[in-house]
C-alpha cells in the first residue's frame, strides 16, 4: 500500500544525455584531449582516455586480419555519412530489389533492421515503457485489488469491498511489487482507487469523532484520536489518516467539517480519474499494433519491420557509430577506434523502452550475420519471466559463437549489488554468462560519471564516454554526454583487438579487458548514490565501483592480446 501512496504523492524525473551541436571548423583549433580524447592517454596527454593512439603505435607494421562486424543494437543510423562511410556494413547475400534474396524473412536489409517498423515504409518514434506494457497485460486481473498487509479489497460501486485472494498470487505480487514501480499508469489507476478508500475512511473518521465527541465541535485535535498506535496495524486506515492530515495544511484551517468536505464532494476522485485517463492517453499505446502489426509476445512471430534506419533518432546511434568506425586521420571529426569496422544497425530502441523481443531477435540477427562485437541498449530493471527467456537464450547463442556483448549500465546513482537490472551475467539462472560486459562512463579526468550505477561485481569498468566529440547526422559532428557512448568505446575496444587478432573469443576479449584497465583501484573519488530514495554524494574507492577498478585501456589490452595469440 505504502507504494500506492508514494506514487500517488511523487513523481521522478531523469535526465538521460546532453549534447550540443558544433560545427566541424569550430573544432579546428582544439587539441585532440580536448575532443575525442578516448584516443588519448595520461602520460601522453594528461586525460585519462582508452590509449587508442599507443594502441596503434604497437600494433605498427602488423596487418588488420579481419574487418570486424560491429552490431549497434539500439538507435537508428546515418548510413551515408561522410566520415562513416566507409564503415556501414552491407549484407552480401542482398540485394536492394524488393526481394528477400538471402530468404531470411526480411526485404532489402541491406545495412542492417529497424524492429520498429512497418511494411508500408512507417516507423514508430517512441515505445511504451516495459512496465507500462506489462500493466496493460496484468490491469483485468490485477490492478483493482488493494492490499493492506493481510486482507485484500476492490473498489465495488464505490465503496471498499473485503475480497477473496487472488488466485494467482505469485503472479499478483509481482504485479505489485515490479510492474506497479514501472508503471505511471499503473501508479495513476492505483491512486485512483486509494482516493476510494481515502472517501471511504474518512466516513469512518468522521463517524467515529461524532460518537466520541457528540455535539462539540471538530477540530484537528479531535481527529488525533482516528490514530491508535497501540490498535492492529491497518495500512489503509494510516495512509487515509496521513492524507486527511495533509488536508488540514492544504485548506489551511483547524476545522474538520471543511477538510472532510472536500474529501466527501468525491473532487478528489474525479481528478485522480481524469489523472489516470491523461496517463492512459499519454503512455498507453505506442502504435505497434498499427505500424509493425506484430504480436510482440510471441517470438516466433519474426517476420517484421523494414529497413529504414535513417530515424529521427539515429543521432545517437551515428555518434555511438562514430566514437567505434569513423574515419581516422582524415581531417574530418574525430577518429574512430577501428576505422576498418563495420557497422550493422539494428534498431529496437526509441523514446521510451524497447521490446525484449526485439532485442533477442536482433541478437540472433547479428551472430547469423557475422557480428563479432554486439552493443545492446541500455540495461533496465523490468525483464518479465516470460521474455527475459529470449534474452537468455539469444546471449548464450552469442556466448557459444565466440560473439562479445557489451550493455552500457543506467545513469540512476544505484548499486547493482541492491537494485538488479538486465541484462547481467548471471540472469539465466544457470551458468555465468562469460561474453557479456557492462560498462558506465567515466570523464578525461578519469572520475566515473556522478549519476552512473556501480558495483563492485555488476559493473565490469570504466569507459570514456562523458563530453565526447563524433558524428551526428547530416554530415555534422557533435560533442555530447550518453548512455551508449562508453558501451561504443568498449565495442571500438574489443573491434580493434579482433581486427588483429581474429580468434579470440568473446569470453577471451572480456577477460582481456578486465585484467588490463588503467588501474584507478585506490583512487578515492566522489560518486552520487540513492539513500533512502533520494540522491546523495559519498566517497569511494574506484575499485568498489567495479570489477576492474579501473579504465578500460586498449594499449595494455592489444599488448596482452598479442601474448595470448604468440
């Protein structure tokens, strides 16, 4: 009950990216620290970058083996971009004709797939989030039932009706206790049905004053004694006391008769129903059904989506491109990690979250199509049972194909070891997933990103990815702050050590990475964390805030990469 009043009472905002738009001559003067400086390093340069640059001064003279396949699962791209040209991968069993000449399912994916698209050419520029669609799945069998501890309720003809359980009640509490904290609609209709029983218990209050204090006149005072502390706990009866004392403060009065008034005028009700309409009109469909035309709960339902990929999002995935391919040395930009990469667009992601039917079927995608390195969206907390299956299955299929996985962590200031997102090693209930490496951001100055989520086991390292110059649509270039951009610099990473040294395994590339960081282990640094839910500053260790405890460091990582190969 506690989380219906909260969500009833607050709402959380958070900020995702920030970018700004420059011109590629206004970048001219700069110094390359100063812009894409996860080439840099600390000895060389005074930044604590990825050592991209001492990277290649040790790899001269030895010959790039294989052009690595880099799959962007994520955001849309900028294929014909000046400075990533050279870099979009082209299917070559297909042909731009109309025709589905590699008899995959899939008409004219020539440079990769957009999951979020329709036959007709259409696109969907925004998703409903997990836990909106997971209500909208369990709201008939679920959503009206109010618990208060011990006894379960519904709202019937308007008054607050003692029901029998619910016949599934694994399935309900994890309707209450993951898809109801998801949801703003499932928040919204929930504090709908508490204004109920706030109307419903404040008739109690009132009823129960008059015949403690008959004739006198009620006050604040008088209301004190609708609070036992020493009666049974009744989580009902406490939000509704809570409630009807923060009317005393709303209307600014003492008097009972004129708090219990606005609750008995069912003013309240109407707002929090028309609140939850406005929820429903806002988050509650997303256009799939008309657009893709899909049923997106059934993996077998496969043959989707177009092939557009330029979309009004593919800002993001052509600087998480540019950061991994863009050209080196070429006067243009910044310079890519590996220039001769290719990469394969795979859109599942937009304004909101994707579906993890989308992103299994894009893992899938990218190991049939010769990815060696795969960046999946942002990792999240919401992963139902019945999906989360696909994810398994599609990262161990990755796993067993010598394929590396890299997932940028969120940026919400949360410990891992507490609050668990997906996707992470351990999720398939079975053995470790050993290809798979989560990543956050870390700045020049070699500080993790004050908002990013840690752990000293969950997050793998550190990355370059805060004020980064690269590629943005149109021919332009950007400096800019994301989620994925620390997630590219780990996949540019790992596509420059396959380039050289093809038959390292995924699993063989993680274990590389971890164990040779710029190590920043007992450094002490400054990290925002949540405490009580609201967000706060503390010191730590780098090495508590990860696995490495440290930067990754494409030096120390060719250099051991050759030892291993030798």
């Amino acid at each position: 009950m506690k989380k219906y009043f909260l969500l009833l009472m607050a709402s959380v905002c958070i900020s995702v990216a920030e970018a700004q738009l420059v011109k590629q001559n206004d970048q001219g003067q700069k110094k390359q620290s100063d812009l894409d400086w996860y080439n840099c390093s600390f000895d060389k340069d005074g930044v604590y970058g990825a050592e991209i640059n001492k990277a290649y001064d040790f790899l001269k003279g030895k010959k790039i083996k294989k052009r690595p396949v880099v799959a962007l699962i994520g955001s849309g791209m900028d294929v014909e971009h000046e400075d990533l040209k050279q870099a979009i991968w082209v299917n070559p069993k297909e042909k731009s004709d109309g025709k589905d000449n590699d008899k995959n399912g899939l008409i004219d994916d020539i440079n990769g797939w957009n999951f979020l698209g329709g036959k007709d050419g259409q696109v969907m520029e925004s998703t409903m989030r997990e836990g909106d669609r997971e209500y909208l799945r369990l709201k008939d069998k679920y959503a009206d039932y109010i618990f208060d501890g011990k006894n379960y309720y519904k709202v019937i003809n308007g008054k607050l009706t003692k029901v029998a359980a619910p016949e599934n009640i694994e399935e309900y509490n994890y309707y209450r206790d993951q898809v109801l904290p998801e949801s703003q609609m499932a928040g919204t209709y929930g504090g709908w049905m508490l204004s109920y029983v706030i109307k419903d218990y404040a008739e109690k209050f009132d009823q129960m004053m008059k015949e403690r204090f008959p004739g006198k006149k009620l006050t604040q005072t008088e209301f004190g004694i609708c609070y036992d502390p020493k009666a049974p706990r009744d989580s009902l009866s406490e939000v509704a006391f809570m409630v009807c004392v923060m009317g005393f403060n709303i209307y600014k009065t003492n008097e009972w008769e004129t708090v219990y008034a606005g609750i008995k005028s069912g003013t309240q009700i109407e707002q929090a129903k028309a609140d939850y309409e406005a929820k429903v009109k806002r988050f509650g469909a997303d256009g799939r059904k008309e657009i893709v035309g899909d049923n997106y709960l059934d993996i077998n339902d496969n043959h989707y989506g177009n092939n557009v990929l330029l979309t009004a999002d593919a800002g993001i995935g052509t600087m998480e491109a540019g950061v991994i391919a863009a050209k080196r040395e070429n006067g243009l930009g910044g310079n890519g990690i590996m220039d001769q990469a290719e990469i394969m667009t795979l859109r599942v992601a937009a304004e909101g979250e994707p579906y993890l039917k989308d992103i299994a079927l894009a893992i899938r995608y990218a190991v049939d199509h010769g990815a060696d390195v795969i960046m999946l969206p942002v990792q999240n907390t919401l992963y139902p049972e019945n999906q989360k299956i696909w994810i398994n299955e599609a990262l161990k299929y990755a796993e067993d194909k010598g394929v590396f996985v890299v997932a940028p962590a969120w940026e919400a200031a949360q410990d891992l070891s507490v609050t668990t997102y997906y996707p992470n090693r351990w999720m398939t209930g079975e053995k470790e997933l050993t290809n798979l490496m989560i990543v956050s951001s870390s700045d020049k100055n070699g500080n993790p990103s004050m908002n990013s989520n840690y752990g000293a086991k969950e997050v793998d390292l550190y990355a370059p990815g805060m004020n980064i110059y690269s590629t943005y649509t149109g021919d332009t270039y950007q400096n800019g702050t994301g989620l994925g951009l620390a997630a590219a610099t780990t996949a540019g990473v790992a596509a420059l050590i396959k380039a050289y040294y093809p038959h390292l395994t995924g699993t063989q590339i993680r274990n590389i990475l971890l164990e040779t960081v710029t190590s920043r282990k007992d450094v002490e640094v400054e990290k925002g964390i949540i405490v009580d839910g609201k967000q706060t500053q503390d010191l730590f260790l780098f090495g508590d805030l990860c696995l490495s405890g440290g930067i990754i460091n494409a030096y120390q990582a060719v250099i051991a990469a050759d030892k291993i190969t030798k």
